[in-house]
C-alpha cells in the first residue's frame, strides 16, 4: 500500500460552475497533509469528493486502492466548526460515541465497548474531565479536540479536517497540532484544509496548492515556494524578506 | 375542587370525553417526539407547510370516500418534495418555497371544500379540530399512528440523532440522508392527520414545537428532551381538554394555549436557561 488517495482527472462542477477542474494526485501514507489555497479555491469541495458526498463531472477516486463506498469507515471527517449547531442537546461523551456508528449495523445501539473506546479517545485528546458537559459550553479549541476524539473513536486510517484551526487561539492551536502529529505517527493519514500561510512549513509534511485546478502538490518544502504559492492565490501574496536575506516569509494581501 | 370532580365524573360516565383524553395523549406524545427533530433540524416552518398540505388531501379523499389517511400522506409528501425541489432548482430559497407551497395548497383545499359544499365536511372541525367526536375507529388510527411513528424513531434513533446534529458525517459514513429527510415529511403528514380531531390543521404545529421547545429549554440531553416534550404535550393535553369542558371552550386552542402557558414558565425559570433565572443569578453575583 503505497498511497492513501488516488485521485484520477476529478471535476466537480456546483450549480453549473466548475469548482474543481482535471485534478490528479497520488497521496503518501502516514502524513500531515495540507491543503491550501484562497476563499473558493475548491478546498472543502477536494475533500467532499473523495468522501464521495459531492457528485462528481468525471474523474477515479481511490482511497487505500479501494473504492470510497468500500472505505467509509476507514474515513474519518472533523467538521468545520461553524457547520455545528452548539446548542444541540448532546453531550460531550454522547459525540466522540457517533465516531462508532459506522462499526455498528444499522439497528444496533452503542454499548460499553463503544463507550469505553469512547472514554479512551477523549483521553487521548485530554478532554476525559469534560465528558458530561454539553458540547456548547467547551472554548473552541476544547470542541475541536472532542470531535478529534470521535475520529479517533472511528478507528479510521484516513481522516479529514475542515479549517481545524478557525477561530482558535494560539495556545489550543499548539495542543490540536501536537494532536494531530501524534495521530500521524500512529500511522494515520491526515488532511487538513487550512487558509491560513503562516505555519505551513511548520505544520505540514506534504502541502497541495488548490485554485480550483492543482498548482502544486508534493513535500511541502517542494511546493512552498512564493511562485507557485503566487499562482494558486492569483498573484495576491508579498514576499517579506528577514533583514539577512535568508528567511522569507509570504502572506496574502 | 368541585370542578375536577365534576370532570372526573364526566370521564367517567361519558364515552366521548374518554375518546377524547385518550386521543389528546397520544397525540401529545407523538408530537411532542417528532417535534423535538423538527426543532433541531430548524424545520418548525417546514412542519407548518406539510400541515396546511394535507387539507387538499383529506378534502379529496374525502370526495373519493377513500381514506383521510392515505390523501394526506399523498399531499403532505408530495408538498415537501415541491419544496425541495424550488429551491433546489431555482434561485428561491427554502423559507420563500415554502411560503408559496404552504399557501397555494392550502388555498386548493379550500376550494375543494367549497365546491363539494359545507353541509358535507365541517372545515371548522377540519382546521380547528373536534376532540368531543372522536369516534372509535379515529381512536385506533391515532393509536397506530402514534405506535408506528414512535417504533420508526426508537428503531433509527441512532441515524436521526447523527443526521439532525452532524449532517456532513452522516453523508461521509454513507447514511442517506435525503432519505431520511423524507422520511420525517413522511412522518408530519401522519402525525397532522392523527391530530386532525384533536387540534386541527391550523394549531397542530403547535402541538409539534412547543412542547419540544419547552423541553429544549431544560435539558442538555436528547433522550431526556424527547421524554420531557412528550410529558409537556400530555399535560398540555389532559389540562386543556379539563378547561374546554368545564368552561365550554373550543378544545384544540385550550390544549395549545396550555403549552403555550407551560413554554412561558420554562422560558422564565428553567434552571439553566430560564431568562428570569438568569437575570436573578446575574443580580446576586454581582452582589456578591
């Protein structure tokens, strides 16, 4: 097993427009992937196609060589945090739970094995104190971790971060990303949808340029390069210079 | 006092007032479980059009002495469908589609009950209900209803649950979440016609939302709000059939404006959301 998704000349148009246009890639295993690129690049689309939630124009997905409808419960998703409705009347437990659905038939109940996997998961993310509160009364760093623990309850291989970093404060930010490593080296495969251009380096092993078309996609030391990184936000970046000339550093206009 | 012994004693000897209770618990029940998702899923609207659209329905069923139950269903379905439909093939959206449909249906209803003429269909018992003449066979329907609907929820609880809080997960781990969207329009259209007697058209919404939004309000828990909404819709029942009779007033808005009663005091004082409690709570620690 050489890569973790395979994606062969994918379109997705959306209401007759073209979001996504003859993408191609090959994923490596165990690692942090990052997918970057400006507002309506496609970002969220990329990864709804290869759940297969999203109708696609044309294209081959495959995840661990495998069709998608094979691998649904390898494949894990960390919704966008504004996509939840907080005041829902479910627990903390009662979420990192729904990561077991998928291993259950669909007239079984959750029992004490999934509740103990459960228990463990949000251990794993430090959140074991919290599992009687309800999931709106967590900071949003704390309700990013939960729904860590419910990906990590579904024993997926694969997982799927919408914007895990969106309206988080630097300190939670630090703990969901040693997360997300100690994930990796489990030997998991991550990608992470992310806007933002500062801690790119720092984060990601492999980083894919979107706009709608793939401009870059390899290690991310590769493909983070002011040029390229020009070309996916359509030449809207300045390159800042350290005062030795060495370091660079590029932010979006 | 002597009010509620004179009512015991109606229940006792008079069948109707019995049919009458029992029909306004179940109803209570039912609604109040289904209504809990139509919160969470923001759909109150939605179960306002699927509500109204069975009026064509049960007109034309009743023109074609067929069952109520078959020509509601047939019409709620359909109008969700439509509403599905307009908004996702046209630039309009949800709440504006179903504007259109929930009056346009409606309006055909009327129609059709004008031109079969009043004396054969009461509209008024229709829209507003009838709880004192609920007979026999009605009592059955609303009872198999009710038991239908509750096994289809306690059976797929666990794909509701996911599907109403998480509905992108439900799609990933390949739960068909259309279809279970129709499923609930599928369910409205049969708890509308089970409360046709008891609440009517009109005010059966009421039995659906308020109920749930009173438990909403003091819970954090699913299951518990599911139990709470039931408990609020029977009491709304049971109370406001005891005031429609002893004070000879129309049933169905008596059993609504119980719930309403019974919203306003959680609105108030629910331990945690209570705006009341709230206020006080603020007050003492800023004392303090």
């Amino acid at each position: 097993m050489t890569s973790s998704v395979k994606v062969d000349h994918l379109s997705v148009s959306y209401h007759g427009e073209m979001a996504l246009d003859n993408i191609t890639f090959e994923a490596p295993t165990q690692e942090l992937i990052g997918i970057i690129g400006p507002n309506g690049a496609g970002k969220s689309t990329l990864i709804k196609a290869i759940m297969g939630m999203v109708p696609k124009n044309q294209g081959d997905i495959k995840v661990f060589d495998q069709s998608v409808s094979k691998m649904r419960q390898k494949i894990a998703y960390v919704p966008q945090r504004s996509m939840i409705d907080f005041d829902f009347p479910v627990l903390v437990e009662d979420v990192v739970v729904m990561g077991r659905y998928p291993h259950l038939k669909w007239w079984q109940r959750p029992g004490k094995k999934d509740r103990e996997k459960a228990l463990e998961c949000l251990e794993q993310v430090g959140m074991e104190d919290f599992r009687r509160r309800q999931i709106g009364e967590l900071s949003g760093g704390q309700q990013q971790r939960v729904f860590i623990a419910r990906a990590l309850a579904q024993e997926s291989d694969l997982l799927f971060l919408d914007e895990p970093f969106a309206g988080i404060d630097l300190s939670s930010e630090q703990i969901i990303i040693n997360l997300l490593r100690k994930i990796r080296n489990q030997g998991k495969t991550l990608f992470v949808v992310h806007h933002d251009l500062s801690k790119v380096e720092e984060y990601f092993d492999s980083l894919m340029l979107l706009n709608q078309r793939l401009v870059g996609f390899g290690a991310q030391e590769d493909v983070f390069k002011p040029q390229l990184i020009s070309e996916a936000y359509n030449g809207n970046i300045a390159t800042l210079h350290s005062e030795d000339g060495d370091g660079q550093m590029v932010v979006v206009k | 006092m002597e009010n509620l012994n004179y009512f015991i004693d109606a229940v006792m000897t008079y069948p109707f007032l019995q049919n009458a209770l029992i029909a306004g618990v179940l109803v209570g029940i039912v609604c109040g479980v289904v209504g809990c998702f139509i919160i969470l899923r923001g759909m109150a609207l939605m179960g306002e059009a699927i509500s109204h659209a069975v009026l064509p329905g049960v007109v034309i069923a009743y023109m074609l002495g067929a069952s109520f139950f078959v020509g509601a269903v047939i019409t709620g379905v359909l109008t969700a469908l439509g509403i599905g439909y307009i908004s996702q093939n046209s630039r309009i959206k949800d709440d504006s589609a179903i504007g259109i449909l929930l009056t346009g249906t409606f309006a055909v209803g009327v129609v059709l009950v004008t031109t079969i003429g009043s004396t054969s269909i009461n509209v008024w018992h229709i829209l507003f209900g009838n709880v004192l003449a609920v007979s026999r066979t009605d009592l059955w329907m609303t009872l198999g209803i009710t038991v239908g609907v509750l096994i289809l929820i306690f059976v797929f609880y666990k794909q509701l649950l996911l599907s109403t809080f998480d509905p992108t997960m439900a799609k990933a781990i390949g739960l068909p979440t259309r279809l279970i969207h129709y499923m609930l329009m599928f369910i409205l259209s049969l708890v509308t016609v089970a409360s046709l007697n008891t609440v009517g058209i009109i005010l059966v919404v009421a039995m659906l939302i308020t109920p749930g939004a009173t438990a909403y309000l003091m819970t954090d828990r699913l299951p518990m709000m599911l139990t709470l909404s039931a408990v609020f819709g029977v009491i709304s029942a049971v109370v406001g059939v005891y005031y429609s009779y002893i004070y000879d007033v129309a049933t169905g808005a008596s059993i609504v404006i119980v719930a309403t009663l019974l919203f306003t005091l959680a609105f108030l004082f629910s331990p945690k959301q209570g705006v009341f409690v709230r206020w006080f709570r603020r007050m003492t620690t800023s004392k303090a």
